[in-house]
C-alpha cells in the first residue's frame, strides 16, 4: 500500500500526539528532570510538524 501526502502528515501528527502522551504520562509518574529530557524532542517534532503545515509540506 502506498502512502500519499496526507496518510504521511496523518501518521506524523499521530507520532506528535502519542509523544506528547506520553510526556504527560511521565510528567505525572517521573521526576521533572528526564520530563525535560523527553519533552525536548516532542518540541523539536512539533516545531517541524507547524512548519509543514504553514508550508504545505507534503512528503
């Protein structure tokens, strides 16, 4: 099965949304310290993920 534009930005917005689950999961349970360490990736994934939008960048 071959995957078009929106099946990928989908699936990455998917990936954004389980990420910051389970920032909110370890937020809850872990101390604030590897929160921080986790959560900057997700920030890095969600910057990205509103520049394709703003840009129309499919891939």
């Amino acid at each position: 099965m071959l995957l078009d534009g929106r099946h990928l930005t989908l699936a990455s917005f998917l990936v954004y949304v389980v990420c910051t689950q389970l920032i909110l999961d370890l937020h809850k349970k872990l101390n604030e310290q590897l929160n921080i360490i986790m959560h900057k990736p997700c920030q890095l994934f969600k910057k990205f993920y509103i520049y394709m939008i703003k840009n129309k960048i499919y891939f």
